[in-house]
C-alpha cells in the first residue's frame, strides 16, 4: 500500500536531491524524511534510491513512481478541495423524487430558500408516488424522497429502515360541482356521497378512497379515473362526478367550478421527506430537509 505522505517525500527528495533538503522543505527532521522513504521501498518491495558517495539518483522503479506521484497527488489535491466545498455547501448535488402536489406546493418555495442560502449546492427533481419513490431512494437512484401514507390504511408503509422527517398532515376534502346539493355544506360525511359518480385520482388515492368508502358502507361507482389533479378537477366542475382530493392537491390547481367541502370523519395523509440515514449526514441533503421544513412552516401548514 504506497500512502500519499510517503509520495509527498520521494517527490521531495527526488526535486532537492537529498534528505535533509527535502527535510527543509517539508518541514521535518533529515532522520524522519530517511525512514520515510525506507518504509516506501518497503512497501514497493525494490530500491528508489541509489546513494553513491555524496549524490543521490533514482532507480528505474523511483523515476517511474516519481512520474506517477505528480498525477497522484495533483488528484488527492483536487479530490479534497472537492470534499471540503460539498462539506461547506459551496458545492454538492441532492437527487431529489418528490409526489406532484408536493412538487408544485412544498417543492418550490425550498428549493428556491436552498438556492438562495447555498448556490453551489445543485438540486435534481423527478416526480414519483409512493411506493415507487421509496423504491428509488432504497436502489439508490435519489437521495430524498418526498413521499405520504394515509393514517389508518390497512397496507401502511414500513420506514423503519429510513430516516423520516414528518412536514405536515394533509386532510382530504370531498370536490363538488358548484351547483350540487352539498355545495354550501360546511361538511360532508362521505356516505352521503354514495349515490354519486365518482372521479377517482392516482392508484394510491384510488385505493383509499375505496377503502374509506366500503368502510362506510358502500362501493363507489368509480365513472373515471386519472392520474392529473387539473383533470379531476376539471370532471368535477363539468357536472360528471364527485371527487376526494388532498388538500395539497387541491392548492396545486385552479378549482373552477367546484366547491370543496370539509370531510368529516377526517381523513389524512402523513406527508414526509424521506432519506437514508448515511445519506442525512451529507451536509447537502440536510440542507434540503431543513429548507423543506422551513417551507412547511412559513406557509402554516405544519
């Protein structure tokens, strides 16, 4: 194993000629720069050096180690200057997968207080629901995860394995057309929904809102189904149905022609960031979770 400190001493010697001018150098004892270099031969396993009387001239095996060393150390050099600015946050990359009412609402206002606080620090964004953006955080293709689960669902997510930082409970409204029956009701139990055409969202809303309907005691009849909030929305407010959304998903459109209505018995949904617990010592990544929860904050959400 050559180690950098020795390189740093057969470089030395080999530009001085001779120990105790490298010794000056490098700021230590002509002794300490000869048992150095003793311990290099020892590791390389064949001379460096060939003294002959007062001179001092590399062997083969020196020349060539000496040529390498310049790239080595040059790269050491640039490696720990790396380091120190991704450890100080003048430079550093966060991979971040975020839901897409996250990404819309809670997203922007962190990233632009992460930009402004740390401008070398580069942020990447893909958007991903839960399960899938777990998924890519445990494959190691994302350093942060924006993600949810709703309290009480019967397949909740284990994150045991994850550090978890909670940013805020989001209640689920029940969406109207503006002319329905319920429109100016303060509340709405959802079993006064179940005569009503329903628009359904993702997979994951989708499966909730079955299980919270059949926990009241019907089935809905699901008429449509899409992934896009506006779509939903845009369903709703033409007369075509009735919906469940998230709050955040609601913020992150234009309702026109809805109403929404207070849900009750509440249902809710944990909002999170998510990392690895290797990964939440990476100053760049802490910072990222810090700002997401100062945007949770600043906006009164939490």
């Amino acid at each position: 194993m050559i180690e950098a400190r020795h390189l740093r001493v057969l470089r030395a010697v080999a530009t001085t000629g001779s120990f105790s001018a490298a010794g000056r150098v490098l700021g230590c004892t002509q002794p300490a720069v000869s048992q150095q270099m003793k311990a290099l031969e020892t590791s390389v396993g064949t001379p460096l050096l060939v003294r002959t009387g007062r001179e001092m001239r590399l062997t083969q095996a020196g020349e060539a180690l000496v040529r390498h060393a310049s790239g080595i150390l040059a790269g050491l050099t640039a490696a720990e200057e790396e380091v120190a600015a991704i450890a100080g946050l003048r430079a550093g990359r966060v991979r971040l997968v975020s839901f897409p009412s996250g990404s819309s609402t809670l997203v922007p206002t962190a990233l632009a207080a992460l930009r402004a606080a740390h401008p070398g620090t580069r942020v990447s964004l893909e958007e991903a629901e839960p399960p899938r953006s777990v998924e890519l955080l445990r494959e190691g293709d994302c350093d942060l995860a924006l993600a949810f689960r709703y309290e009480g669902a019967a397949a909740a997510e284990e994150w045991d394995d994850l550090v978890v930082r909670p940013l805020l409970t989001d209640r689920l409204v029940a969406l109207v057309p503006e002319r329905h029956r319920l429109a100016r009701a303060e509340a709405v139990a959802i079993g006064e929904l179940a005569e009503e055409p329903w628009i359904a969202g993702c997979p994951r809303c989708r499966g909730q809102l079955i299980e919270v309907c059949e926990g009241a005691g019907f089935t809905p009849r699901i008429d449509f189904a899409t992934d896009d909030y506006p779509a939903v929305v845009g369903l709703v407010g033409a007369g075509l149905g009735v919906a469940v959304l998230p709050q955040l998903a609601v913020e992150s459109v234009r309702p026109r022609g809805v109403r929404t209505v207070r849900l009750e018995p509440a249902v809710r949904r944990e909002i999170v960031a998510l990392t690895l617990p290797d990964l939440a010592q990476v100053p760049a990544v802490s910072a990222t979770l810090e700002q997401l929860a100062r945007a949770v904050r600043a906006a009164g959400r939490a």
